[in-house]
C-alpha cells in the first residue's frame, strides 16, 4: 500500500509511513484506520484542547544520535479532569518513541519487551515498590484511567475514539520512568525517563510561540473580573469574588457550585509578581488546608506559584513560618514501609516528624487539577532541617490512586516580603517550625573558626610553657616534729604512737617550780642555690594526718639581701559517719606557688604548728621546686573559652527539645527505629 492514501470522509490525501496505524485528516478531523486497500472511517476526533505545548507536527529533532520527526499526537483526558498530550517520534531507523507532556514536564518512552511477566493493575498501590526483574526495581506514581480526546497526525497504535485506558505510571532513579498500559492484554510496557527538551535540539515544524500575558474573564455566576495566568492548564478557578467554584475545562468559564469559603489572612495577592532564588513566579492561586489533632485544627495556607521557566511551584505559610515546595518524583526518595521513622536521602538522615490528613478549605485563583472543597489527602512528613520531605497521598473518586512528594525548603519571612515586595513587616513567627533551622546551630557553627583558633593557641601556651618549665627540685626534707621540739617528752610521744594513755607526771616536790620549758619548732635548710630568675616556685607540704591538722609557716629568705618571701601551708583529713553515711573532707596534701626571685642563695625557714601538745603525725614531709606547671590558668582559660559555646549548645538542644515536643514521634525514638539510616 503506498503511504499516501485519500481521507475516506473528504478525500484529502493522507499521510501513512511505516508503522502508522491510524492517521486524522486535516482538514475534516476524521480518524482514518489503515487497512490492506483503503482507509476505513472509524470516527472523527473533537476539536484539541490548546494545552500551550511547545511542540508541533513536523519538528525534527536528535536522540542519542538518531534524528526523528513529530508524526502525531494524541490528547488523554484524566479521570479527575484535565489533557495532557502524548507525541509520537518517527525515528529514522523505524522505530517510534512516545513523548508524554503533562504541566509542563517531559517524558520519553519507548516499547519494550518486558523480560517478565508484568504485574496485573490491581496488585499495584501507589507508592509501593514494584519488582519488574531485570527490567528494574520501581515505585508506583500513579493508577488511574485515560480516555481517548483528540488526536492529530500520524498514529502508530489503533485508536478508539472514546475509549477508556487503564494505566500505571513507574518511577525510578535519576529520571527514569515507565508506563504500563493495561489497554491491550497483555499489557504494554513503555521504558524511558524524563528529559528535558533542550536535549531533543528541537527545530522547526508547527510550533506555536509561548503565550505571553493572560486571559481575561468574568466569573459566570457574579461577572467579576478573573484573569487566568495559565488558562492551557487551568482545570479549576475559585472566584474570589463570590466564592463560587467555576470550571475552567477547554478554556471557558463554567459555574460549578457556591462554596461556603471560610477567612483566611492573605499575604501574597492573587497576580502578584515576585523573585525568589533568582526566579520570576507568580500567584495564581490560593488554597486554605488544614488538618486536625487531639480536637484541635490547625490551619495553613498555600499560594499556587506559576513559573514560566520550571513549572508550578508552591509557597506555604504556616504560623508566620515559610517555606517553599517543589515536586520530586517518587522513585527518588527510599521507600517507606509502615512507621519507618527515618529515611536517608541526599546524604542527609530525614526523621519522620507527623502523619496527618490535610482538607481543602478555602480555594481562590486557578488551579491545574479539579480541586474540590473537602478534597483530603494523606500527608506524611520527614525533616532534616532546614528542609522537609513530604508525601501525599491520594485515592481518585472514579477509581485509582496516586502519590506525590515534595521538597520544602525553610524562607526566612522578610525573604518573601522583600520577594513580592510586600508593604509593612513581615509578622513575626510563632513557635517552632518542624524544619526550621535551630539558629543556635548557625550561631555556633560561626563561633566555630573562633573557637578551633582559640583552642590552638591555648595549646601552643601550654605546650610552649612545658617545654619552658622543667619542674627542677631545688629542696626536699622529711621533719621529725620530736626532734624539731625541744622539751617535748619522749615517752609521751612513744606513747601517742602506740595509742598508750600517758601517766599523770608525778608530783613536784616544789609544786612552785616552774614547768619544763618549751620552744617552736623552727626548721632551717642549709643554703639553696637558685640559678633560674625566670621561673616559679612550688611548695609542697605532705603530712599523713588523721582526723588532725598540721600548718607549716614558712620563709624563703635571701642571703644576700634578707627579703623573704612567705607562704602558709595546712595539711588536714577528717572522716567520719554521720546518719549511717561515710564523709571525709580535706587533703593530706597541698602545695602554694611562689613568684620567681632572682638568683642567689637562698634558706628556708619552716615553722610547723599544731593543735595540743604534741604533733598528730610523726614527721612531715616538704618538697621545693622549681619551674612547676600552673595548670589552674590553662585550665581556667579553657573554661572561659568553652562557656560561650557550651552555652550555645545547652540552647540548641533546648530548642530541638521544643521542636520535637510538637511532633507525634519522639526524637530519640526516630533515630532507633528501622528505615534506610
């Protein structure tokens, strides 16, 4: 059969190249099937939804080395409403490829025969893992249903005009995506991954230049004034006039319902123009949600952002606190399975913080999907500060099912007041934010340069000061008290160590004569030769005292000139049991640090005292040294150093204490329990 055959509606030529199945005529939209002789009549398409596409019937282009052209397309209506369109590539080697476009995203597919057999429809669950062997591990995105709309061009699968499709849509790493096409028994499976279309090098055909400006209507229901900033994609417009809920199928306005729209503080106004992070966006809608715990409702509000250049983006408020969320496909994050409390993703541990059902309460503006007040998805988030990680799910009416995740990112309020240059300030936040950032963390990870610079030079001090201090011993002398105390009696000593009771002393013949006579014991060294001006000195008393004291009064004093330098040491221990406890307080030893003296020779005069008539030990032990490290000055320049980041980090883990007191997992449960951490 030659390719080119006559419309059998109204004989136009029509355009058959190999592999096509079916083709639409032109000029009378009639969808013509292909057949041995000639065409055959099989219907005729509705008029094409203008979805705004980049792309056009004959553009050419290259992938991976091959080029191809756009022989056709086919538009698929959504079981929740809504068009996205399906273009076919002619490739020059015979083969076609199928180029999904839905909001604004791309996705290139090709048929593959599946290495095994495929999973039936109602085994899948969206969000679950799929094992498809060898042809991959994936996560279910979506499963629903698609019916036939319009077409145009070359077809290279049987059409049937009104037909309904039952589909799965796959996602997998970096990109990678599937469709399984449970139109056809078995079903088919559609290999690919998203791409964007600068790597098509698309060139020529009929491409349509972008819209620019917007769509003025009037609400159906009060003749208000709406304008419609992406009419392409808009499938639902809440007036903000009258609350009605209008339909914005195939760009005309249609009332729906009157919603019951409750108050909501606006911030951001309906075709405001901002920049954030670089990007121009603009609200084009608003949505009120709220989810309830205990009783008690909390409610947030979500501004519907439009970017020319990305896609739809959307700016969530939140008690003062925002926060700006992107789509990420499903097969990028880890699967969750059950309470899974945590999961790692993007070299970051993310922690489960609540599991909630959001409502719809409020919508004004445009939207690319029926929205419905009272429409509920199930919400789980994770956090990893100053980002948070969220799934939604949700059940179609007519059948099937879907999950979506998102990336919130934490802004600072005065971010998006100077985004949209807002007038007044930006009202302050309240509480605290599941992802916000602890500003203590940022204020200690400033301090942490200062901190490791301090801490060095700490270090080169101490080091330089040991090196410096040598610890040399200049005098060391054990004193027997007895000996050192003239008149003490020997035998009364003799007896105190042996724990004998001494004998009353015998009565004086002359009670009048005076008592034998006693002196202080005093104690000096033989000369001691200091050579180092520079260092310190250290004195060390050592006395093995029981529930008892002993003082040393000393001088170290120059030959020379005669100054002396004084220091007092006391060695005391007491212990006991006091209420059937132990206690015990003193020490046996204890050392004073004098200031360097010139050189010279020196002496010590020491001067031991006690209390009662004899000393409670035997003998002391005292030690002089020269050149001692100090460590009570390191050690207080430590303290000093530490206290500011101490107290730092005293306050950020208060304030993770009051953040995971609003969440419904505990934070030393999250880290426990099992996930992909």
């Amino acid at each position: 059969m030659s390719p080119l055959a006559s419309c059998p509606s109204c004989g136009a030529a029509l355009s058959f190249r190999p592999g096509t199945m079916v083709a639409v005529c032109s000029y009378c939209k009639a969808l013509a099937a292909r057949r041995d002789r000639d065409p055959e009549l099989i219907g005729k398409v509705a008029d094409l939804v203008d979805t705004g596409s980049p792309l056009g019937l004959g553009t050419t282009g290259t992938y991976a080395g091959r080029t191809f052209s756009l022989a056709g397309r086919v538009q698929l209506k959504h079981a929740l409403g809504g068009v996205w369109d399906e273009w076919y590539l002619a490739l020059d080697d015979g083969r076609w490829g199928w180029l999904a476009e839905a909001q604004g995203r791309f996705y290139l597919t090709f048929t593959q025969t599946p290495h095994s057999a495929l999973p039936a429809a109602d085994n899948l669950q969206a969000g679950a893992l799929v094992d498809l062997g060898s042809d991959g591990l994936w996560t279910v995105g979506e499963i629903s249903t698609a019916s036939f709309h319009s077409a145009e061009g070359e077809i290279p699968w049987t059409v049937e005009p009104g037909a309904t499709y039952r589909f799965a849509d796959l996602s997998g790493k970096n990109g990678a995506f599937a469709t399984l096409d449970y139109g056809e028994d078995p079903p088919l499976f559609f290999l690919g991954r998203e791409i964007p279309l600068v790597d098509l090098h698309l060139q020529g055909g009929t491409r349509k230049p972008a819209k620019v400006g917007t769509q003025n209507l009037n609400c159906p229901k009060c003749g208000g004034a709406l304008a419609l900033h992406a009419p392409d994609q808009t499938q639902r417009v809440g007036c903000p006039s009258c609350g009605s809920l209008l339909s914005a199928e195939n760009g005309k306005l249609a009332f729906l319902k009157s919603l019951k729209q409750p108050h909501a503080d606006v911030a951001i106004p309906l075709g405001a123009e901002g920049t954030l992070n670089g990007e121009k966006v603009l609200c084009i809608g608003q949505l009120r949600r709220s989810c309830s715990f205990d009783g008690t409702v909390y409610p947030w509000m979500e501004y519907l952002l439009l970017d020319s250049q990305h896609g739809f983006k959307w700016l969530v408020e939140s008690e003062g606190h925002w926060s700006l969320a992107v789509a990420v496909p499903p097969g990028e994050v880890p699967q969750v399975q059950g309470s899974q409390r945590n999961l790692w993703m993007q070299g970051r541990n993310w922690r489960r913080f609540q599991d909630a059902e959001a409502a719809v309460e409020g919508v004004w503006g445009e939207f690319y999907w029926m929205v419905e007040q009272g429409e509920r998805v199930t919400v789980t988030e994770f956090v990893a500060p100053p980002l948070s990680l969220n799934r939604e799910w949700q059940r179609h009416s007519k059948g099937g099912e879907e999950v979506n995740w998102s990336l919130s990112t934490y802004l600072q309020p005065e971010a998006v007041w100077s985004a949209f240059k807002l007038s007044g300030a930006a009202p302050a936040p309240r509480g605290i934010a599941s992802f916000q950032p602890n500003p203590h963390k940022a204020a200690l990870s400033k301090s942490t340069l200062w901190l490791v610079g301090a801490l060095g030079l700490l270090l080169a001090l101490v080091m330089a000061e040991s090196v410096t201090h040598r610890n040399e011993q200049l005098f060391s002398k054990r004193l027997d008290l007895y000996e050192l105390t003239p008149g003490l009696r020997r035998e009364a000593a003799d007896a105190l160590r042996k724990n004998i009771p001494t004998r009353r002393p015998a009565a004086s013949a002359n009670p009048e004569a005076p008592p034998p006579e006693t002196q202080d014991p005093v104690f000096f060294s033989d000369p001691i030769e200091i050579k180092d001006g520079r260092s310190n000195l250290a004195v060390t008393l050592s006395a093995p005292v029981n529930n008892g004291w002993v003082s040393l009064e000393g001088a170290l004093v120059s030959e020379t000139t005669g100054v002396a330098e004084l220091f007092l040491l006391e060695s005391s221990y007491y212990h006991g049991v006091d209420g059937g406890e132990s206690w015990s307080e003193g020490d046996q030893t204890q050392e004073v640090f004098l200031s360097a003296v010139p050189p010279g020779t020196y002496v010590l005069r020491l001067a031991p005292q006690w209390d009662g008539k004899v000393p409670p030990v035997a003998a002391i032990e005292v030690q002089l040294r020269q050149g001692v490290m100090r460590w009570l000055y390191p050690g207080l320049a430590l303290l000093a150093i530490l206290v500011v980041p101490l107290l730092m980090v005293f306050r950020m883990a208060a304030f993770e204490t009051r953040r995971w007191q609003e969440s419904m997992y505990s934070a030393s449960t999250s880290s426990s329990d099992g996930g992909d951490d």
